[in-house]
C-alpha cells in the first residue's frame, strides 16, 4: 500500500479546513446522560482524536458534529456559522465508518461516486473525480471491482475516498481501522493521517484505542462520562497528564502509595517533588502514579520488595514487583532483565524526584487497573 504516499504527491486542489467549536454540548438518552457538557475547538486543518473508553460519549459527540444525533442542548458551529439545527446532508461533512458502508451492488468507482450523483453532478464528470480519488488512495486499479472482491483495508479506503469524493471542510473517522488486523491497521494509518496533511481537512477520528490516537492526530481529548478530562498533543498527554484519569487511561501507571512529608511524598524511601503543585498536595491517603520507564531496579537480596512477573516486549522486558502488597510495572532494557529472576530482590528508585500524584482512590473502570 505504498503507492498511496505517491499518489497524495500528484493530487488535485487542496481543501481548506474548517474551525470547529463544540459547547457546552448535552446528549440523554433516557436516564442516561451520554454528553455533560462537553466541549471542544477545533482548529482549520487540525486532527483532533476523540480518546476514551466504552461508554465515554466519544462516539455521541461525532454523530452530534455530524448531525446524526440531536442535542438537548448546546451549540455545535462550523466557521462561526450554528449548525446545531442543520439537517446531516447539509453540513458540508464527510463520514467514513467502522464497518465501512459500502453498497455491495456497486463497484468500487461507482461507491466513490455516489455522494456526487447525488449532489447532481452530470456522469462523465463524477466519472473523472471518483477515478482521480480512488488514484489518490492507491486504488486506481480495483476500480471495477466490487466490495466482496478487496480485502478489508482496501473497502476502508474506497470509504474514504468516497467521503472526500464531496470535498468536505470537515472530515468524521467513526473507528474505522477497528475491524482491520493488526499489520493493515498500522499501515492505513499512517496512510490516513499523510492524506490528511496533504489536503489539510479538518478531521475529527474516534478511537478507543491509544496507539492510534497518539500517533495520528495533532491533538487528542481524552473523555469520561461525557466530559473532556483532557485535550493536548500526545507528548503532554502522556507526560503530562493532569487528571488521575489520564494518567491511568492513556499508557500504563501503577499506583504506588506514598507518605507525604512537608509538602513533598516519601516513595520507595526518597523525597520527591509533587508534579501537580499547582493544585497542591491532596489530603488524605494519597497515591504516585508511576509510568513503567519512571522507576529503575536493582538488585539487592536483602531488599524486601520482588519480582513475580515478566512479559518480554522486544527491546524492553516489563518486569512485575510487588511491593508491600503493589504490583509496580518497570521497564527494563531486556539484555538486562535477562539477569532479574523470578522471585529476586530488588529495589527501585524513580528516575525522575517531579512526580504525579492523586487522592487514593479504587481503580478507574476500562483502565485494567
């Protein structure tokens, strides 16, 4: 699938994206309330990824953008201009879905086609644009072909060109490399997000997963229970995440707990600085939450903290050590954990004395701590 980097080399125009703003937006259904409130801008030409697990409202807030959904309340607007009450085939959006949509009795030409035959362009002209965007996507050679006959990732990208094929400002991703195996899925991408920075469209991608999410977009928002927890790029995002959520949700923390002492805590024994000093130390029991390259070992029999696990990962090996009753996740170059045993002493030390801390709390759902 190479051929599609050379194909956005060549293509046509370039559409202008449009600023999408998002307030204050509200959604129930029944006693449920899928959207709190929630709001989010959106610059011309930005991809934004809407993170977060089942149940979050990501997925109710793009079918709202797209006006498949009405609102309780709220303002979705597009360029300054209210949409909220604008009918879906008038708000100038393309969508591609997970299960890509495509009409099974027409070929691959005739799928891109479609939107145009609809919007009333004459035949030879639609013709020519579904050709040049099924060439954008790689695809020129299976234009006659129909959806039984391509593989998965190749109907997800006849479904993108299809949404593209009506040049719209905004451009709506619902999941759609979730049915894909793992290779594809990493291939199209990458692919995705070069064709996005070739046309510069303003994108708008659901994921519920976070490589995809950190990889692609300019900005993720990371949700729960209908609310935006936090919007950044994906270095702040997982470096610096403000809210407990986030740090647990987006990569791996272990929560560790610690003693504070004189505004700063006491973890695996040493003084460190508390990271979210601008809110303050909380009271009570309070937690570290630790990613797995924050901590390093070493090992020490006469130390009391071991090690019950290890799950080679390539270049690093996560080792599992239980401390008083905790399991801590460290990362290890692997030439070096080849030396850790199950069972050894060990202690740890955090590489960094700046440190993010919570109120002690249960585990978050849909973390899997």
């Amino acid at each position: 699938m190479t051929e599609l980097a050379d194909a956005t080399r060549t293509a046509g125009p370039t559409p202008t994206g449009a600023r999408v703003s998002l307030d204050g937006l509200v959604r129930t259904y029944g006693a449920t309330r899928a959207l709190n409130g929630f709001s989010l801008a959106i610059e011309p030409g930005e991809f934004v990824a809407l993170l977060g697990p089942s149940g979050c409202g990501k997925t109710t807030a793009l079918r709202v953008l797209a006006g498949f959904e009405r609102l309780d309340s709220g303002r979705v607007t597009v360029d300054g201009r209210d949409v909220s009450k604008i009918s879906a085939q008038h708000r100038d959006m393309g969508m591609v879905f997970q299960s890509y949509s495509l009409f099974p009795n027409m070929n691959a030409l005739n799928n891109v086609a479609f939107g145009l035959r609809m919007r009333h362009q004459h035949a030879a002209q639609r013709r020519k644009k579904a050709g040049e965007l099924l060439e954008l996507v790689g695809l020129s050679d299976q234009a006659a072909k129909y959806p039984h006959q391509m593989s998965g990732g190749q109907q997800q990208r006849v479904a993108l060109a299809r949404a593209l094929a009506i040049e719209p400002r905004v451009l709506l991703l619902d999941e759609p490399l979730s049915a894909l195996d793992a290779k594809v899925r990493a291939e199209l991408r990458d692919q995705i997000r070069q064709l996005q920075q070739r046309l510069a469209i303003t994108t708008v991608f659901v994921t519920h997963d976070q490589e995809e999410a950190l990889s692609m977009a300019d900005r993720v928002c990371v949700m729960s229970e209908g609310r935006a927890e936090q919007t950044a790029t994906p270095a702040a995002l997982y470096s610096r995440p403000t809210t407990p959520f986030v740090a647990q949700f987006v990569g791996v923390s272990s929560r560790v707990p610690v003693e504070p002492v004189d505004g700063s805590v006491l973890l695996f024994g040493e003084p460190c600085r508390v990271r979210a000093s601008d809110v303050g130390l909380p009271d009570g029991e309070v937690d570290a939450l630790l990613r797995p390259e924050d901590v390093t070992i070493t090992l020490d029999p006469a130390a009391k903290p071991f090690v019950t696990h290890k799950s080679f990962l390539g270049a690093t090996t996560r080792v599992i050590v239980q401390v008083d009753g905790v399991a801590v996740r460290v990362d290890v170059r692997s030439d070096v954990a080849a030396d850790i045993e199950l069972g050894a002493r060990v202690r740890l030390s955090v590489v960094s004395r700046d440190v993010l801390v919570a109120r002690r709390a249960p585990a978050i759902p849909g973390t899997g701590e």
